[in-house]
C-alpha cells in the first residue's frame, strides 16, 4: 500500500472533524457570543483608531469586571427560576452603610464586611418572603429595589459621602495594580472561574439547576427547594453588597444615587449568555461573555460618537433580542 494512502483517511478524518468540531462550537450560546464579540472587535479595530490602545481596553475591562462579579449572582438566581431588580440597590446600600460607618470611626474593613452582611439579609428578608408567603421574585425585588434605595438616602440624608480619607490598603481593592494588572479584574477573575466550576460541578449548585428545571421533580427527588431559592437569593444580594464595596474602594464616594439601572446591564448580560428566565438553564461563562459584550458594544458607541441617549436604546433593543430568542428558543423545545 502507498504510503499517500495510507494516510489519506487519517487526514480525511481529521479535515471533516474540524468543521464538526466548529459547527458544534457554534451551536452553543458561548462559542456565538465568542464569534459576535471578534467581529465587533475587529470591526472597531478599523472604525477608531483608539480602540486598541491600552487605555481603551483597560477601560473597557474595569467596566465589566465589577457588574461582572454582580452577574455570577445573577445568574445562579435566574437558573433557580428568580430574579433580583434590586442589585442595583444593593450595591449602593453596601456602600452608604460602609461608608457612614467608616466616617464614624469604624474601621473600613469592618464597615465593609458589615455592607455586605446588610445586603445580604436584605437578601435573606426577600428569599422569606418568596419562599415562606409565596410571592413571585418579580414583584417582591421590585418593592426591595424601592425599600433599599429608600434606605440608601436614609443613611446619607441625601448627600454623598466624602471618602477620600479611606487607607491605602482599602483603596487597594479598587484602585491597586498587581503586574499591571489591576486588582479590580483579578477578583473578577476569581469569582468568575471559582462560579463557573461550582455551577458545571458542585452538587449542590446542580440542585440549582434541578429546581429551575422542574420544580415538582426537585420536590419529589428530596430537594429542599424552598432552601435552594433561599440561599441563591442570599447569595445574589452578598455579591451584589460585594460589588458595592469595591465600587467605594475605587471611587472614594458613597453617593445614594449610584447603581440606579445597573440591574438592566446585569439581568441582559445573563440572558445574553443563555440564562432562560424560565428557569433551568444557563452558565457563568455565557454571562461573563454577556456583560462582556455590552461593555464592548458600550465603548464602541462612544468611540462613534453616538448620542446617550440612543446608546440606552440600544441596549434596550439588544436585551429585547436576547428575550425574544429566548423564548423563541423555549417554545420550539
């Protein structure tokens, strides 16, 4: 036998598994968001000159690295079938409460931890509500998105807090660089790769999915369901009070006003990414790659110069999209 023929199948197998290999990729919400994200990054790498320098990108990375840690909560909250309108709120509650602390003499570390524990029974209060009266997570984080915001201007009577006084080593957090590579992206890291591995391998965050899937099954497996839908809530408030904390560590200022819409960013990157607001689907990595997109789509209409006011409708039009082939998607299935 010729030795060409010999390898000839060899070579055929592997020229046919490629294509496979990239249509397969292709097919799952990842490797699209991928293929979107490299045209449009290419795209703008022509359209602007300044879209590829270091600055650029810096920016564009702490952008979503912060919403970014609030996404992963997100996420693992409408997988369980829920969802939270008031991490927005959080975020700032964490801040003011934080803040007001350390402004009283309370040590910042302290005050912090105390922000987010204040989110995360502010969680916790909502999980009770929805798991122990029956409410819809809808209705319920709405009313919280009002009582926490309410809060926020309680705390701080309406002024923003000066925190320019906060210790280097807090400001580290926020501010800080490790290699050049600032802090802010390498706890984003963390809890993004720590998130991803838990909800693809952990047990109980199978359950998540489990319960999100079918909740009469879960109930009948021996799931606790109302526990699952408890702690996701818990666990969507804490990194959203988490998130808080870093945004005062780099901004210096606890202003009562601050996160307000941040909740359409963060709930559109997970849908984006394939989390079905019917419950039982998703992954971090696709929010990651959600909040990811946004945040490029974001840069690129300010490099272009579009107005404002068209980049909230754009980005209104991009969650609509992201819904209706969700939906789309659910009812062929």
């Amino acid at each position: 036998m010729d030795r060409d023929e010999t390898l000839t199948p060899g070579s055929g197998t592997l020229r046919g598994a490629v294509p496979r290999a990239v249509a397969r990729l292709l097919r799952m919400r990842e490797g699209m968001l991928l293929l979107i994200i490299a045209v449009l990054f290419v795209g703008m790498s022509f359209a602007s000159p300044h879209f590829l320098t270091w600055g650029n990108m810096r920016a564009i990375l702490m952008s979503f690295s912060t919403e970014g840690i609030v996404v992963v909560g997100m996420t693992i909250l409408i997988i369980v079938g829920g969802i939270d309108l008031s991490v927005g709120a959080a975020m700032c509650l964490a801040m003011v409460v934080a803040g007001k602390l350390f402004l009283v003499g309370m040590n910042p570390w302290l005050a912090g931890l105390i922000g987010v524990g204040a989110t995360g029974l502010a969680g916790f209060v909502m999980g009770l509500f929805v798991t122990g009266i029956g409410l819809g997570f809808f209705i319920t984080s709405l009313a919280f998105l009002g009582l926490l915001r309410g809060l926020c201007f309680i705390v701080t009577e309406g002024t923003p807090l000066s925190l320019f006084t906060l210790p280097p080593s807090f400001k580290f957090i926020g501010q800080g660089n490790v290699y050049g590579v600032p802090v802010v992206i390498l706890i984003f890291l963390v809890v993004a790769v720590v998130g991803d591995f838990l909800v693809r391998n952990a047990t109980v965050f199978r359950r998540v999915i489990y319960v999100g899937s079918n909740e009469n099954a879960a109930n009948y497996s021996g799931i606790n369901v109302r526990r699952v839908r408890l702690w996701t809530t818990v666990l969507c408030s804490s990194l959203a009070g988490f998130a808080g904390i870093i945004f005062m560590s780099r901004l210096g200022v606890a202003t009562p006003t601050f996160g307000i819409g941040s909740e359409l960013n963060i709930i559109a990157a997970a849908v984006i990414g394939g989390a079905s607001l019917s419950g039982g689907k998703g992954s971090v990595l696709g929010a990651i790659l959600g909040i990811g997109l946004l945040s490029l789509v974001t840069s690129s209409m300010i490099l272009l110069n579009i107005s404002i006011f068209w980049q909230e409708t754009i980005r209104g039009l991009i969650l609509l999209a992201a819904v209706s082939v969700d939906h789309l998607v659910n009812r062929h299935r």
